[in-house]
C-alpha cells in the first residue's frame, strides 16, 4: 500500500451516542469535499431514551446522514420534518445560515430502538457557501446500485462505479457504501482525485494488505487499488475534486474567517433561522 495514510479516529460522545471521528485529523483536513467523518457506533437505546440533539447551527457546508441500523427524526429552520430510516440519505445544505435537529422519533422512543450510521459533512464551494439552504430526502429505494460477483455497490452520492446518485451534490464527489462477500474483490478506479475507505465491519486486504477495522485508509492520487474481501466485509468510500482550503469552528465551515465569526456572533446574539416548535438551542462554545 505505498503512498497511501492511515488515519485513526479518535472517540467522541455527542447526547450519549458513542461516535468514532477520523475527519478531521491533523494529518488530513479533508478528503474532496469531505471535511467531516463521523460513525455512530452502535447502540441500543431501552424505552425511554434516545439520541436527542437540539436546535444548532451551521453555514458553509451539506450534510448527509445516512443509517444503517435505526431511525432518525430531521427538523430544521426551512420547516423541514423527516423520518429517516435506513439506506435514506437526509441532506441538508447549510448555505449562508440553517439551524436543525436531529433525535430519536416517538415511536422508537417509546418502545426502545437501536442506532448504527454515518454522518458527514460536505464544504460547499466558495461561490455556494453563503447561498440559500436546502433540504431534500432521498428513499433507499432513489439510490442507484449494483451487484455482481459477491460485491454490491449503493451509490450515496455523486458518481462512480458507471452509477450516478440523485443527490444535489455541489462538486464532483464520491460517496459509496460497499459489501463484500468473502473471497469477493473489487478494483478502487483512480477516477476521483482524491479517495478514502472507511472499514465499518470485516476483514479486507488493499492490494494484499490488511486494512485496520475503523481506520480510513487515504488513498494516493491517480492509483487504482485492489480491494480482497476475507469474511463478509462492509466499507464506505468517500472522495472527490478537493475544494482548497475550508477554515472549520463548531459547526461552522467557511473559506474565510470573517464568515465563522460573524456567525458566531449571530448564533450568540439568537439572530438566526429558527426550527418551528424548537425552544432548546445549544449553545456556543466558548
């Protein structure tokens, strides 16, 4: 695996849900436009609680949730109220301003509920980032796959592997979910610059060397890679045209500084989009 990085996340807690973060890193700020990497580990949720994060803000950036396990309820500033469910992509775009919340919905909080997924963060390019906010959902059933050879492909977003997904992405990305059956392989194309692969669960070889459980493995540009599925095996692969340097504090992702400030200051001052129904904001760290 010459060339490539191996980067190590490192474990957070946000509402009681243990997540595991390798973007960003100081020894990689990004990968395409991805500057946000997080895996909700799994988790069971006994009746009565759940993952509940109040009204918070963001600018400069998308989000996509996307589960694997569990459910989700999104509710944000545009009036947005959205069941998300398994193999849904939920996609927000921040724009100049958007405040959200995300938590476990009534019914999985009465009878108790599991939750296991991935959520990152896009920058948006510097012509976007402080354009109006959106927000679409996109049903598993939208999203394009394939399957051949004991490999099955869900294109999440952007495009690859000859699929071309139906999310409104703002720059040339690569977001897929891939599943190995043991003794399948796949070949890793060098047709985004810049690549990366997140091993969820399995064991899988990179050209005949063992990737780390939970690591993301950073690929070297313009290099095609050879994946080998050992046991049953499940990665995401994420990539794309780098968008240059993005400046990121909380929840705020901008090309210049002036813009984080002026939205913490905002955000401080309560002069900001508000959910319909929400009264609870988190507020800003210090």
């Amino acid at each position: 695996m010459s060339g490539v990085l191996l980067i190590q996340p490192r474990a957070e807690d946000i509402a009681g849900q243990p997540i595991l973060r390798p973007l960003p890193s100081a020894h990689c700020r990004s990968v395409g436009p991805f500057v946000f990497f997080d895996h909700m580990l799994e988790k069971h949720y006994p009746p009565g609680s759940g993952m509940n994060i109040n009204q918070h803000p963001h600018i400069g950036l998308s989000t996509l949730t996307y589960l694997f396990e569990g459910q989700l309820q999104h509710k944000d500033s545009l009036g947005s109220d959205q069941l998300v469910q398994p193999g849904d992509v939920s996609w927000m775009t921040a724009g100049k301003a958007v405040a959200h919340v995300e938590r476990t919905p009534a019914d999985s909080l009465k009878s108790g509920s599991r939750l296991h997924g991935l959520q990152v963060w896009l920058a948006l390019p510097a012509a976007d980032e402080q354009g109006p906010p959106s927000y679409s959902h996109h049903p598993a059933s939208s999203l394009p796959r394939s399957e051949a050879m004991g490999v099955q492909i869900c294109l999440i977003a952007g495009s690859g592997f000859c699929l071309q997904s139906p999310v409104p992405v703002r720059s040339p990305t690569l977001y897929a979910e891939l599943k190995l059956s043991a003794g399948a392989s796949l070949l890793i194309p060098a047709e985004h610059p810049e690549r990366a692969l997140y091993l969820i669960d399995g064991e899988v070889l990179l050209d005949d060397q063992p990737l780390p459980l939970h690591g993301l493995t950073v690929l070297p540009e313009g290099q095609a890679f050879t994946l080998s599925a050992c046991g049953g095996s499940h990665l995401a692969l994420i990539g794309g045209t780098p968008l240059g340097p993005r400046r990121m504090n909380w929840n705020f992702v901008a090309s210049e500084a002036a813009l984080i400030e002026q939205a913490r200051a905002r955000w401080a001052n309560r002069d900001w989009p508000t959910v319909p129904g929400e009264t609870v904001w988190i507020e800003l760290p210090r």
